[in-house]
C-alpha cells in the first residue's frame, strides 16, 4: 500500500491522519474522493453511510461509487436484495425469518435434519425415558387416516374449521388433506392391512375358527357378518371381521354358499370350527360346508367337530323358556312399560308421579327385546 497502511487494527492514509477503527458491521474505509477508493463491489461502508442494524451481521453488504448499500446478499442462501438506504432494512429482515438455510429463521426454528428431545411416556413413570423425535409428514397422515377409522368419523370432518384450527396450532408443517384424499386413503389402509391379514391367514400354519350371523334389517335387507378368530406368532388370540355382507335369505343354500365365496376370496382352507346359532338353516348350511372343507384336504378328523353351537343363544333359549312361567306377569309389565314409553307428555306425567312418590332412582323405564333375555332382566331391574 502506498499511502494507505494498517496498524494494530486502524485504518489510516498517513502516519498524522486520525485512525478509523473497525465496526462490526465491517472496516470502515476511506472517504470515497481518496484516491485508493476500491470498485463499487467492494464490501464496505463509508462513516456517512453507517449500517447499525444486527441484521447486518447476515449479509455482505455492496457499495456503490459513492459508499452506499446498494446490494445486500444473504450469507445462508446467497440470495441478493437491492437495499437503498432509504428504503430502511424491512425487506431483508423479512427474508431472514424466513430464509430456509437460516437455523433460527421463524418457519425453521427446529432444523428439518435436526430431531428433538420427547419425553416417552409407557405405562408408568419408571418406564419413561428420553428419546428423539422429528415430524413425519407420512406418519401424521396415516395417523390421521387410523383416527378416521377408529373414531368411526366422516370423511369431511378434516376440513371442519375447528380441527384446522387444533392442527394449526399443535403442528404448523403438517400439511392437511382434504376428504377426496382421505378417502383414498382410508381405502388405500384397507387394502394393505387385507393384504396383511390374507398373507397370514394362507401362509403361516394355524388353523382359523370362525363365527357368522345373519340377520334381518328394519329396510327389510338381509345381511350376514363373518369373523375370523387365530392365534398369531406371539400366541396372543386375534379377531378379524374378514366379511361383511348382503345375502339373499336365511336359507342354507344363501348362507353357505356366501361363507364358501368367503372362504375362496380369502384363501382359507384349514377352518377348525365354525360357530353358529341354533337355527335349522344353519345346520344345513354346515353340513353343506363340511364337505366342501372334506374337498379341499384341510379339516380335522373329516370336519366332525366343525359344527359349534353358540352358547350365547343356548343360554337365551334356555332363560326364555324359563320366563314362560311367569308369562302372565312380565307381559303386563312390558304393556305398562310400552304405555309409559308411547309419547313424551305421557313419560312427563310419569316422572312427575314418580317425584311425587318421593322415588330417587333418576332411570327411565326401559322396553325388552324378545330375543335377548337380559333385556328382560333390565326391564324388571328398573321397575
């Protein structure tokens, strides 16, 4: 240098000038008439020009021939912004709460390569311990989807304003769907956990008993249920609704018929038992099924004990048959039960004898159904 030299960290243009001492914004250089002045890139700022704001500690600041900020580039991203200094320093603010590569910007707070400390909470407090977590787009998604089917919940409830609003606020990055996607993806879980559940059902060596039901709607539709219950490789007993449909009657040929195309579509073979109720049909219907379980080369001691009797409808036929000698009775509870129950001002007048009487039991009466005996007990409790 010739006129200019630096010592112990000032800047000066002879030994009698005063020394200028660095900022933190950058040295501070020479007044642009010095015939030493640099280019118009170079990263400087004049004692005029002064940048005191700490959001200059980010960006590498260009000055033009006459020592203005003209260019501020962002040290993270390396993107450029035309900052006149009349223009204050708003603009590259802004980016910087929001630049992607900046770790304490507000949108990337928690770094996307970065997990965070969870406390892990099973059963009790001695089984708690420390661990990482980071947000999963995907999880959250299939998260929601288990939600959407365990709850039983309509499709539109993701877009009820409520629910946006508690996600909003829980977990800004999670990305909501809408209930066109959730649909296929409720669909898209059945179809992975059939496929699950087919593998184990024809690949692994247990044998599968099954329950079935048919019964008959208030629209005067047939419908029959089949579950499928195995012990799985950590012998923990499962259930499995493997069909759920509509059937033409109650015949044998409706009802096994319908649990062979079951059986084909899952690719069952080896059944145990199949567990009905005691109803003529259904006896026809499993010796139907025995032989076609003979056929395929997968029963046990040729199907002979294939056949078990619920013990569920034993129990109501036995207890109904009992209530019988009492038939008298019970059927002019059951018609003052059915008075009571006929119109709201007649159970209004009904609670207001009960006050009257001084009665504290706060029940209502309840009716029975025929085919279940317990319904009768309930009806006589609340008398």
């Amino acid at each position: 240098m010739d006129s200019h030299h630096v010592t112990d960290g000032t800047l000066s243009t002879d030994a009698s000038s005063t020394p200028m001492e660095f900022e933190s914004g950058g040295p501070i250089v020479a007044p642009p008439n010095s015939s030493s002045l640099p280019s118009s890139t170079k990263k400087a700022e004049s004692k005029g020009n002064r940048t005191t704001s700490k959001v200059w500690d980010h960006y590498s600041k260009t000055l033009d021939e006459h020592g203005k900020v003209t260019l501020a580039t962002c040290n993270y991203c390396g993107k450029e912004y035309h900052c006149p200094s009349k223009n204050g320093t708003s603009t590259i603010t802004s980016h910087l709460n929001k630049c992607p590569k900046y770790p304490h910007s507000q949108v990337n707070s928690v770094c996307k390569k970065q997990k965070t400390i969870e406390l892990q909470v099973k059963g009790s407090e001695d089984e708690s311990k420390i661990g990482l977590w980071k947000f999963d787009q995907t999880l959250s998604r299939e998260a929601l989807t288990e939600l959407i089917i365990g709850a039983e919940l309509p499709f539109v409830f993701v877009e009820h304003p409520c629910f946006v609003k508690f996600c909003n606020v829980i977990q800004p990055k999670l990305k909501l769907v809408k209930r066109r996607t959730i649909t296929r993806d409720c669909l898209e879980m059945y179809n992975v956990e059939k496929a699950k559940l087919k593998k184990i059902l024809t690949k692994n060596s247990q044998r599968v008993c099954l329950t079935t039901d048919t019964w008959t709607s208030l629209q005067n539709t047939s419908y029959m249920c089949l579950t499928a219950h195995y012990v799985d490789d950590d012998w923990k007993l499962q259930k499995k609704i493997i069909n759920f449909c509509e059937i033409e009657g109650h015949t044998a040929d409706d009802i096994g018929k319908a649990v062979e195309m079951c059986f084909l579509h899952w690719k069952i073979e080896k059944v145990f038992t199949i567990t009905v109720d005691n109803v003529k049909s259904n006896d026809l219907a499993i010796e139907y099924l025995r032989r076609q379980i003979n056929n395929w080369g997968g029963s046990v001691l040729n199907a002979k004990y294939l056949h078990v009797r619920c013990c569920g409808h034993i129990l109501n036929l036995i207890v109904s048959d009992g209530l019988k000698e009492v038939k008298e009775s019970i059927s002019r509870i059951r018609e003052a039960v059915k008075q009571v129950r006929s119109s709201p001002s007649r159970k209004k007048k009904f609670k207001q004898c009960v006050e009257l009487e001084k009665i504290l039991c706060k029940a209502s009466v309840s009716l029975d159904v025929s085919t279940r005996w317990n319904s009768t007990y309930l009806m006589l409790d609340s008398i």
